[in-house]
C-alpha cells in the first residue's frame, strides 16, 4: 500500500496551480481546467510511484472553513521537503512570496513557511 493522492482546499485552483508548478517549481501531474481538476506533483516523480497533490476547489463549506482556519491561525496546510530552506527562502522573496518570517531552526530542522496565495500557509522544510 502506498500514498497516490492527498489534497489541500484553495481559493482558485488554476491560480494554485499556477503557483505551484510556476513559481515553487512543483510539476504538473494533471490539468483539466475545463473540470476546475488540478493535481501537481514532485517535479522528479516518474509517475508510477509519485504521489500527486490535489489543489482542491474550496466550494464546499466544510472545506473552506478547514482552510480558513488554519490560515487564520498561521498553520501550514502541507509541508514540502527542499535540500536549502534559506536558499529557497532568498529566491521566492525574490519572486515576491510572502513569508511568516526569515528561516529558522528548531529541534526538527530548519524550516520557513510562506503563504501561497491561495488560502494556505506552506512550511518548507530542509531535507
């Protein structure tokens, strides 16, 4: 048994889309904008063993408030794995992305979290 799926609301899933293969550099597994369907992926994943995340339309109250919840209290939604937090962190300031603050490290690593745009708060976090 292995993860295929797992989602995360957003405001606009082509906008999510959009951020997520363009601007964090994620690949795209699937878009079907006539179906408002996009799902996004690891950009090394092969297909066959690569776990795609759905950028799930917020349409639904029970998901919008799950969403707005956790942006409101500044919790991130998912956690993407990078091998430089503070060299990502340097070139998506650069692009304009909004961080909650500079790189930091805890007892798990070194990590920053940035909002997408799209509803949610995404924490990077060093491999």
């Amino acid at each position: 048994m292995r993860v295929k799926m797992c989602s995360i609301h957003v405001r606009e899933p082509a906008s999510a889309h959009e951020f997520y293969t363009g601007i964090l550099g994620l690949g795209s597994l699937m878009a079907l904008p006539e179906h408002n369907l996009f799902i996004v992926k690891d950009p090394a994943g092969d297909g066959g063993g690569t776990v795609g995340l759905l950028l799930e339309p917020s349409d639904n109250p029970i998901g919008a408030a799950y969403m707005n919840g956790l942006h409101d209290a500044g919790i991130p939604a998912i956690v993407l794995g990078v091998s430089d937090v503070r060299a990502e962190y340097k070139r998506l300031t650069g692009l304009g992305v909004m961080f909650q603050g500079e790189p930091g490290e805890g007892p798990g690593g070194i990590s920053a979290v940035l909002d997408d745009g799209c509803g949610n708060f995404v924490q990077l976090h060093q491999d």
